[in-house]
C-alpha cells in the first residue's frame, strides 16, 4: 500500500511511513482492498473487502481484480475499489488532481503486479487465482470497520453492509520462480558473530525495555535493525495510547560486541533521518516482555539478519 502524504510504498502492517514518518490510519480495519504483496510467481493477497452495494461481494471484487491486472487496465482497478475511497483520493488538496491521474497510477500498479508474477515467463500468460479462506466479519467488527470508513476515509454512515477477510493466490503457469512464506531467522541460524552481537543487545535489554512518558510506563513493542552510513543501527519502538499524538523510541548505535550506546542526530536534521528512524522502529517486528527468552532472542536474530542482508 502507499504512504497517504508522499505516496511511497510501505508495508501494510507499518504503524508509520518509513519514508516521510506520517503516522498510517489502522489499516487492519481500513484496507479495503489494500493488497499485500509477497513473492514472484505467486502472490498471496490478503484483503479485507467491504460490501458497499450488492454487486460488489467478494468473488467479484477479487475476479474483477484480478483481470484489471492480466489486462492492465486502470479503468477496471478503479471499478474494484470503492467509489467513496476514489473520491477521497481525488480534489485540491488531495493525492491526485483527478480521476484520469489516478487511473493512471492504477494502470502502472496493475503493469508492475503483472509483472511480478510474470517472473522469468517471456510470453504473456493468463493469471490464475484461488481463493483461499473467506470470513465474514462479525456485528461487532463491522462497526468498527463502518466508524473507521467514515472517520478517516469519508464514507457514509454505516457504508458497508458486510465485510470479509478474504485471502487468495493469484499466479502464473510455468514460471520459474517459487513463492516461499517469508522466512524467520532463529538464533541457531546465526554465525558466531551474529550471535555475539543477538547476545550483546539482549544483554543491554535494561536499556530498551520501556521508557516512561506522563507517568506511566510504556514497554517496547517493536524491534528493529537497519544500517545507516555504514553503522548498525538498533530501534525500538513503545506502543501509546491510540489517542496519543506520541511517537516514541529509542535509537542506537550497536557496537562490535553488541554494546549500545545512544545514536543522535544533527538539531537541524533536512533529511528528516530522525524521523525516518522512528518510523522504522515503529514498523519493526512485534515484541514482547512476556515472550520467552529463546523467542526473545529469535525475534531479534530475525530483525538483524534481515538489516544484513539489505545492507
């Protein structure tokens, strides 16, 4: 999915955009077709479709959606979503200047997904899809999803009259390419190296737990490492209130033995790399103290590996 202010591609787990820092709407209950993308030859789409009318359930939208694709056909994606949706993204002061701008953008998003799964195929092929698993929404669920809509995206009072978690495949006969689960890296999997560093930050895990903000304390949440001018940078990020406007964490830079010592920034940061950071922190991967210490220990293995190989 894309960032609502600068448009850049982020995951749709991400709490903030790792780009600009923007704070992102609770897309678990906004996605509304908001597609996750994973692999080559297949993707596997998890999308929550709202029924707004009674020619839009689920088989449909997701055929639908899948020809837009095969065809790449911008005019057939703006069909898929809701009309209410396009429109919030059309208008001064907006994302797009109009309705030909934006199906434009759904035009090369349809070219770019089609070529994904065309992966090392060098005739054009049909898309074949299969729907996984299907589940409605409860009452209580699709008040929330109807408040969401309404609140953030500009949608009517109580818009959509049903809702489902659909997950399905799309892919591509032939192709060389495999679709693999993302992989998690465990503590074992790390070289001797890796693991002093796994240890060093465990280690140092006083240092990270929580931080304190009005009076309470807030543990951490979510874990991450990313490289930046060549140094190896450990965040974390600690969950406020929904309501709160707080983005918390806290930066570090990861010594050779694992030792972390604090990681700061210029007063006038132009790039916004501050911002960026926290970002990161916040869309990193979910801790908890209530985890065990092999978990514990797995989940920060499996953050660092994957800092290593997009260094």
């Amino acid at each position: 999915m894309k960032c609502l202010k600068c448009h850049a591609e982020i995951d749709e787990t991400s709490k903030f955009c790792t780009v600009c820092g923007t704070k992102v709407p609770d897309w678990k209950k906004l996605k509304a077709l908001t597609i996750k993308l994973a692999g080559i030859a297949v993707i596997i789409i998890v999308a929550l479709i709202a029924v707004v009318s009674n020619v839009n359930g689920p088989d449909k939208v997701i055929k639908k959606y899948v020809r837009a694709i095969e065809t790449s056909n911008g005019k057939l994606m703006y069909k898929v979503y809701a009309p209410e949706y396009n429109e919030y993204l059309i208008g001064p002061g907006s994302f797009y200047s109009d309705k030909d701008e934006l199906i434009d953008d759904y035009t090369e998003e349809c070219k770019d997904n089609y070529e994904e799964l065309l992966g090392n195929n060098t005739k054009p092929q049909k898309i074949k899809y299969e729907i996984i698993k299907k589940e409605k929404l409860d009452k209580d669920e699709l008040h929330d999803l109807n408040a969401c809509l309404e609140d953030q995206l500009d949608f009517k009072r109580n818009s959509a009259s049903a809702a489902y978690n659909v997950t399905f495949i799309c892919y591509m006969p032939g192709s060389d390419d495999v679709y693999t689960l993302e992989k998690r890296y465990t503590y074992d999997e790390l070289d001797d190296n890796q693991k002093k560093i796994v240890d060093g930050v465990f280690e140092e895990y006083s240092k990270w737990t929580s931080v304190h903000d009005s009076g309470k304390t807030i543990l951490c949440s979510n874990v991450t490492f990313f490289y930046e001018d060549g140094k190896l940078i450990f965040a974390t990020y600690y969950n406020c209130e929904p309501s709160s406007p707080a983005m918390l964490s806290k930066i570090f830079e990861v010594g050779e033995d694992g030792t972390l010592s604090s990681h700061t920034y210029d007063v006038i940061d132009v790039n916004n790399r501050k911002r960026v950071a926290m970002a990161k922190a916040a869309s990193g991967l979910p801790f908890s103290k209530d985890d065990s210490t092999e978990k514990k220990k797995n989940t920060l293995s499996d953050a660092y590996y994957k800092a290593i190989q997009n260094k």
